[in-house]
C-alpha cells in the first residue's frame, strides 16, 4: 500500500477538537490511556494465543516500554501485544466504534468545564494524546503477519491522518508523540515514572524505562542525568486484585477504580474478597458515587471484567451482574475456569453463572452495609452515602425487582421513598411499617410524574384526614417495579389510585354506616352518570376517599394506570386503552347539584375531565370541555 491520506469520521474530528480544547486542565492522562491501550493489547494477544501459541513468536514476555528522546521531543509508548493491521489502523484510529457515542455527542454542551468530565468518562483513549502532541505516529504489526505487513499511521489531529505500508520485524505498537511545545516538560524520567506510579502502577505487565545514570560534567563542572540502554521496571507489575489487602492503601484502590470506570471521583464503596467453594474467584467490587451518562444504556458493556489466571476473557455485561446492577465496576478473576473454551460457552457455564450469583450477592451486601451506616455511620460522610448511592442509582436499583426474583426481599429493604411526611427520598418500607395505624392492615403509596403531582393528588385527600402515611413514587420505573413486589414482610402494597379504597379497620363503624346510606341515596343518580359517561368510563361509584374533591379516577385492581398508559403512549409504544373508574364524592356540593340538574350531561362530562386534569391527563377532546365550562358560566 503507497500512502494514502484519509478523513477521520465526523465523531472523531469533534472528539478531537474536544480533547485539545477541553482537557487542557488535566493532560497527564494521555499516559494512563495509553499505557491502558498497551496493556489491553497484551491482553488480547495472551487471549488469541490460548487457541494459538504461536502468535507469541520468540518473544512470550509481554510488556510496555516507556521512551522520549529530547532532541527529537518525542516520547515513545511501546508494547508487543497483538498489534494492528493496516485495516485495524485505519478502522479503530479513524472512527469510533464504541456504543453509545452518538448519545455522548448529543450531551456535549459546547461548556468546556462540563466536557471535559463527560469526555473523561467516556474515555478518550487513544485520542488523549493530541493534548499533549502535535502530531502523532503509530507504527504496527499484527502478531503473526509478516514482517513487510507493518504499517506506519500520522496523523496532526485535525481533519485527516495517512496510513502507509511498512517493514516492521517486532510484534505490536509503539506510538510516538511529537510534543507540543509546552509538553517538554515530559521529556523527563522523574516526571513519566511519577505519572505512571499515579494512574498505572496497577497494570499487571511490567512497565520499563530506560536507566538513567550521573555524568560528571568536564573537569568536574555541570554534570547530569543521562539515559543508559539498561531497561528497567517502574511499577508494581502485579494485578491490584491479586495482592493482599493488606498492602493495598486506599488510594490505590481508588486510583484502580478511577482508570477502569474513567471516573474522576473516588467510589463509594468497594469490597476485595476471595471466595473459595465449588468455584474459586478474586472479586474485587465497586460502587461508583456518580452515575456515568449512559447508565439507561442498558446494553452497554458491563463494568465488570473477567479474568482466568490473570487473562482477560471478557466484560460481557450480563453474564457477570444482572442488568440492574449495571452501575457496579470491578474485576473478578477465576482460579478455576477452563482457558481454552469459547466466550460463548463461558457465558453459558455453570460455573459463570455461579461467580454471577456470589457476586450480585456481594453487591448487595455492600449495599447493605451503606444502609445500615445511614443511621449507624461513625460521620456524616459515612452516614450521608447510602442516600448519596440511592440519588443516583436508586431507579436502577428498582428494577432487580422484575428482574432478581431471589433477591427481591433484600432489594425490598433497600428501597427508599419519599411520603406525604417526608419530602426526601428516604423513608424505608420498614420505616414506613414501623409507623403504620392501629388497624393499618396496608402499605400505601401512589406514583405520579412529579412529587408535586403525587402529594396534591385527590386520592390521598382520605388519607391525609386519617393521618395515614402514603409513599410518594415518581420514578418511572416505579409503577412497573412495584407491580412485582405484592407485599413487604408480610404486608400488602396498595396503590392508592387502583380498586376500590377499603380502609378496613381504619373507618368507623358510624362512618362506614354514613358512607352506606349515602351511597344508597345516591344510587338513581348514579345509574344517570353512568349511562352518561358510558364511553368514557368504565364504572362510576360513591367513594369515600375524597374530602375536598367532587370526584378522581381510578383503574382497576390488576390494570394499569393512566399515567403509565401515558408515559408509553408517549413513548409511541403500544398501551391497551385503560378505561377508568370514576369516583365521586357523594358529599361534594357539585355533585349533589346533579341531582335534577337541566345541565346533568354537561356537569358529568366536565366531572369526568376535570378528574382527568387533575392526575395529570388531558380530556379526550379539550375544545369540548372548555365549550361545557363556557356554557355553565355563562
Ligand atoms: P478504546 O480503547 O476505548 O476502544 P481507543 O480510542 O483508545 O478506544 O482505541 C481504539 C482502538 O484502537 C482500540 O479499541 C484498539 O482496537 C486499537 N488500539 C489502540 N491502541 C492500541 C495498541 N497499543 N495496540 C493495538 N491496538 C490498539
């Protein structure tokens, strides 16, 4: 191949642009992402080579060399992993490939403060080294390719970059940097092996540089450092997750965490373990404090790892964490797993299934233990992380209950709600039963689009005269997540806007004998209403859970509710029509102007959509309703 000069894709030349323009305040990461591409390279070559010892060539020790030379100013990260062809080349360093990218350039503000976050969790990658450089040459070789298959890559990180065949005789990458002008400064032994100590100690391949040794200056004046052709390792070159605990500082498991999840804070919460049993595995777990931007991506890749010995095999989400637990970052690492099968029949296996099983249990119990420190914690830090977790990924959290049959009791008690006497998410359902009545035989709550919608709603007017205590959900998972949990520690979950209202023992016998008489009283004008609203709603009944409301609207026991009919409506998904029961409120004065009423028709249908209104929905035909209002007010 002559060289050929190509354009980036679109994507690229803006992430480009990005990184040089936003990443400024942060440049040393060039070095962890690159080293971290090395590595992954290495990584990959061990896992080719379990079917196919011979890509390894004569050189099976794989490692990262780190090299500047300061008349050229450049600086050199080399490995001998698997390489790339010249259409690897071309593919993986023109475009951009990875899921959700789309979406990450959608969220991009044009602000450079809030990029430079969302860039860093998206990962630059390999792109990350135009902040430092001006230009960029990538030489290569696919292992197992013949040495005239090299190919050689530069590009200046503007719009375009030229690829070009070349002779390569080692296996692997080197990309050489040409430093901008204010990057000197990493033409510097002392600085490169701080940086990598920082971001890069954790990577299990030895990282080498070169010696450097004193040279007395002439005639013993101005001596200096120079480089020697002695190579030597500058971190630690053992996995983390393999070392004991004890040796292992907070710090360097928050730095792990931060180059494996590209987040720029410390997790909340982490938990290394080795567990023995019919399978044997290293878990290293972590809870994030902040959720990444593409958490409703739920077929993004997993942030968890699987190792065999040390090999990674793959980070296929859900065969390691269910999907509700998509947040969790980590590395588990098999003593026991087969090598040499395929991904697909690890997926499969038992033994995955089983590491799945422990670790979504470990996860849990991390959970737990944040929980319990919101009333237990030693600080106020310990104690403000649980609600802190349950911010961000609490919605999430709430699908293990359609999703986690096994552990929906332990997902149960880590729920937390916001009530009509708690405006902040954080009462438990334990809280809540704790608090119940004297004759309470339910847990109540209602969901709504918004809290202020939930807490004004007609349904809780009963309710609030009762002193009854009514979660408030506004998640939109909520609805569907509480269809699958029927009851908690043995008491029923009941939503207040479905069925009937039976407050059982809460009501009187006097009250209950009122609401019956008047629910007689009323019963020839309600076989009216009902004739009149017969296309509109289902049923029309008495109720008594409405004080200071003519009437609200309910569905049915098992049915759905209007809001989420709306919310997939809105969504252009497929909803089932829901017919709704109206309620009235017999005592209301509206209502009992019905009776006899020459505008009955009128006062029925603007009953009905008035109740509509008020949960939030709008009347089937708007100009109707406003024609009716029009006519009574005049
Ligand atoms: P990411 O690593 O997140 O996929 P990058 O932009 O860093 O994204 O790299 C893009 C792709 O280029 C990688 O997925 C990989 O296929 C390839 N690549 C980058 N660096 C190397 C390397 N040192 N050796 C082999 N391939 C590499």
């Amino acid at each position: 191949m002559s060289k050929q000069t190509l354009s980036f894709q679109a994507e690229v030349a803006q992430l480009l642009h990005l990184v040089t323009h936003s990443l400024y305040s942060n440049p040393e990461i060039f070095l962890r992402e690159l080293i971290s591409n090395a590595s992954d390279a290495c990584d990959k070559l061990r896992f080719e080579a379990l079917n196919n010892p011979a890509l390894y060539e004569d050189a099976p020790n794989l490692e990262v060399r780190v090299s500047y030379d300061k008349d050229a100013r450049t600086l050199t990260i080399a490995d001998n992993g698997i390489g790339l062809s010249q259409q690897e080349a071309i593919d993986n360093l023109g475009t951009i490939a990875k899921s959700g990218t789309r979406e990450f350039m959608g969220r991009l503000s044009g602000d450079q403060k809030a990029d430079a976050q969302l860039i860093g969790q998206f990962g630059v990658g390999f792109y990350s080294g135009f902040i430092v450089a001006d230009k960029i040459t990538v030489e290569s070789r696919r292992a197992g390719a013949a040495a005239g298959e090299g190919v050689r890559w530069t590009s200046g990180g503007t719009g375009d970059f030229e690829v070009e065949t070349i002779e390569r005789a080692q296996r692997g990458t080197s990309v050489t940097l040409h430093l901008r002008d204010d990057a000197q400064d990493y033409l510097n032994t002392w600085k490169l092996k701080d940086i990598i100590g920082k971001y890069s100690d954790h990577i299990a391949l030895p990282i080498l540089m070169r010696k450097e040794e004193w040279k007395e200056g002439e005639e013993g004046k101005g001596g200096e450092m120079v480089l020697t052709d002695e190579w030597e390792t500058v971190n630690q070159a053992s996995a983390l997750w393999t070392r004991p605990k004890k040796n292992i500082t907070d710090e360097q498991y928050a730095e792990f965490y931060k180059a494996i999840s590209h987040d720029f804070e410390a997790p909340l919460a982490w938990a290394h373990n080795r567990v023995e049993g019919s399978s044997e595995y290293t878990q290293l777990l972590f809870i994030p404090g902040k959720a990444p931007f593409d958490l409703w991506n739920r077929d993004k890749k997993a942030g968890v790892k699987l190792y065999v010995k040390r090999v990674f095999i793959m980070d296929d989400a859900e065969a390691l964490m269910p999907t509700y637990l998509r947040f969790v970052k980590g590395v588990i690492d098999s003593a026991d797993l087969p090598l040499n099968v395929s991904r697909e029949l690890l997926q499969e296996s038992r033994d995955v299934k089983a590491i799945r099983d422990g670790s979504t249990k470990r996860v849990l119990s991390m959970l737990e233990d944040l929980a319990r420190q919101e009333k237990e914690g030693e600080s106020d830090e310990a104690k403000a992380k649980y609600g802190k977790f349950y911010a961000e990924f609490g919605a999430v959290l709430k699908e293990g209950l359609g999703e986690d049959f096994a552990n929906r009791d332990r997902l149960a008690k880590l729920l937390r709600f916001a009530s009509t006497t708690s405006d902040t998410v954080s009462v438990s359902l334990a809280d809540y039963k704790a608090r119940m009545k004297e004759g309470q035989d339910a847990i109540y709550y209602i969901t709504a689009d918004t809290l202020a919608a939930a807490k004004n709603s007609p349904q809780l007017e009963v309710f609030r005269k009762k002193g009854i205590e009514v979660l408030l959900m506004t998640d939109r998972v909520d609805e569907w997540a509480l269809s699958h949990l029927s009851e908690f520690d043995g008491t029923p979950m009941q939503s207040v806007a479905k069925g009937a209202v039976d407050l059982g023992k809460l009501q009187d016998e006097a009250e209950k004998k009122a609401a019956e008489e008047a629910a007689e009283a009323f019963k020839p004008v309600l076989a009216k209403l009902k004739e009149a609203l017969k296309d509109k709603a289902e049923d029309v009944r008495v109720t008594t859970r409405l004080v200071d409301s003519p009437a609200c609207l309910v569905v049915k026991d098992q049915g759905m509710s209007l809001q989420l009919a709306r919310m997939l409506k809105a969504a252009g998904q497929a909803a089932p029509e829901v017919k709704p029961v109206l309620e009235v409120n017999a005592d209301h004065a509206l209502v009992k102007k019905l009776d006899g009423s020459v505008h009955f028709n009128d006062l029925a249908h603007i009953l009905f959509d008035q109740a509509l209104l008020a949960e939030g929905g709008l009347p089937d035909d708007p100009a109707a309703y406003v024609r009716r209002v029009n006519a009574l007010l005049v």
